[in-house]
C-alpha cells in the first residue's frame, strides 16, 4: 500500500496505490492525508480498509493528476551539507552541528507538475533527497526512539535559486520557496515498508543525463539523529516534513555551473519509493 492524492491542484481528494499498481479512491473514507489523518491513527486505520479490500473505494484512471502524496504540512524542515561530496562541491567541510533551514509550505506541489524558474532567475538547481514524514508529535525525543516517529518516507526535490540564496544576503530561504519548489511524491511510502531508510539509492536526472547517483547510507547525520535533533529545536507534527540532504552533482557544483532553463526536463527518484519528473518553465 502506498498514498496518493489526485485531482487538481490544491483540491487532491486522498487514494492508495494497491500491490497490483490499481490506484483507489479513498475519499469516501478519509477526508485528507493531514495533521488530523496522521495524528488520529489513519494509518493503522486506512491500512486496516485496504485489508479488508478498500469498501465503497472506486478505481482511479491512470490518467488523472497527482498531487504531493500528503497535504500541505505545517512546515518543511531542510538539512543543509549532509553528504561530503555536496558539501565539498560548494567548497566546504561537513559541519560540526546540521545546518538546517525551511521552505516557505506555499512552495509544495505535486510530482509531475512543471517546476517555474522565477522572474529574475539565472541559477536554478535542484537537489533530490530523502523526504521524512512525521507520524505523530515529536518533541525532544531520543535517537533511540526517533523511528517510531515516522509515518512514511518519500521522494523530495529542493529546488533552489543559487542567487537569491547565495548572493542576495539573508538566510536561504529566499532561494528555497518559491511556487513549485517543493514537490514531493509520486506517493507516500508507510514506515513500516521501508526496512532501512540508510540503504536507498537516490539520483537525478537532466535531459537524460544523470547528474546525481547518491546513497542515503552516505549521510553524514542519519534519519535517527535528525529527527532527534530538530524537535530539540521545535515540535515536529503530524504529516510535517524533513528533507534530509542531497548528494552531489548539483548544478552549480560542476565546472562551469549548469543551471536549468525552461524547456529542461528533470527526473528524480529514490529505489524503491518511485520517481518524480518535472519539466522547467519560465514564470
């Protein structure tokens, strides 16, 4: 079983994909994959639906538009420099303590939707990485008990204007939040499906090209620790979101940079949790 929510964009009614690749409509069910869903037990209760062979649940057209697998979260925590070779192509060492930063939430989208390069924009970047979903509240908990925290994991691009991060002063969110900078999917992939979220292979793709051929193992600061350590800092909630870093082979790590212009195509995906593709247009 795996979540997704289809339909248009900012009305995604909730669905799961089903073992044999049927997508079923769950809305007659659940009224959203949000706070409430995940913080009220949904996941045990939407699993529990699906084993009894998801009642009153239509068939989905293959066709139709999805939408990021869970509704707009309170906030999307970033880890910065979580992989050494990242962190090497912009000319640093790892960091003694996890740089961490946030994208605006109105920069959420969906995994098939055009990503658009901002008036202005000169340096467009993306970066996949590894998305955490949070399952129920986490506040000050251990390393030891962080894991039990998670519902779900999924497939996360941090898109990124390099000159309003880098050269127009300030924190970087500014770089990190514009509309369509954040999408997530294709679908939600449960905790409990997901044996080891250390052994994932995660890549990028340009116009065909692979940029990025990275392993989560490779993370400086596991997925335990950084649950830990950011709800030392704030109250991570229900269906919140933390993208944990991305290995190298970024645009503006290669020499010359290659940023992306309107018309590039870009796959991202992680083995075993799916593959997202969007297509640069110009705002």
């Amino acid at each position: 079983m795996k979540l997704i929510r289809f339909g248009e964009a900012g009305r995604e009614e909730p669905g799961v994909v089903l073992e044999d690749g049927r997508m079923i409509d769950a809305s007659n069910q659940f009224h959203d994959y949000d706070e409430g869903f995940f913080a009220l037990g949904g996941m045990e209760s939407l699993t529990a639906w699906v084993e009894e062979g998801c009642p009153d649940g239509e068939e989905i057209p293959p066709t139709i538009r999805l939408g990021p697998p869970v509704d707009r979260p309170s906030k999307i925590v970033c880890v910065g420099q979580n992989y050494s070779d990242h962190a090497k192509e912009f000319g640093a060492d790892l960091p003694s303590e996890p740089p961490i930063f946030m994208k605006a939430n109105s920069c959420w989208s969906g995994p098939f939707d055009d990503v658009i390069r901002p008036h202005g924009s000169s340096k467009l970047d993306y970066e996949v990485e590894l998305a955490v979903v949070i399952g129920r509240t986490a506040r000050g908990v251990s390393q030891e008990d962080s894991l039990a925290h998670v519902a779900g994991y999924s497939v996360f691009c941090d898109y990124s204007e390099r000159a309003f991060q880098k050269e127009m002063g300030g924190q970087w969110t500014k770089g990190k939040s514009h509309d369509s900078f954040g999408p997530m999917g294709p679908w939600l992939t449960p905790a409990v499906d997901v044996s080891d979220p250390q052994g994932l292979r995660l890549w990028s793709k340009v116009n065909g090209e692979l940029r990025q051929n990275g392993w989560s193992g490779d993370m400086h600061r596991n997925v335990e620790f950084l649950i830990s350590y950011i709800s030392r800092f704030m109250s991570l909630l229900p269906g919140d979101v933390i993208a944990t870093g991305t290995p190298g082979g970024v645009g503006m790590g290669m020499e010359p940079p290659r940023y992306l212009t309107p018309g590039d195509r870009v796959v991202i995906g992680i083995e075993g949790l799916g593959e997202m593709k969007q297509r640069v247009v110009q705002g």
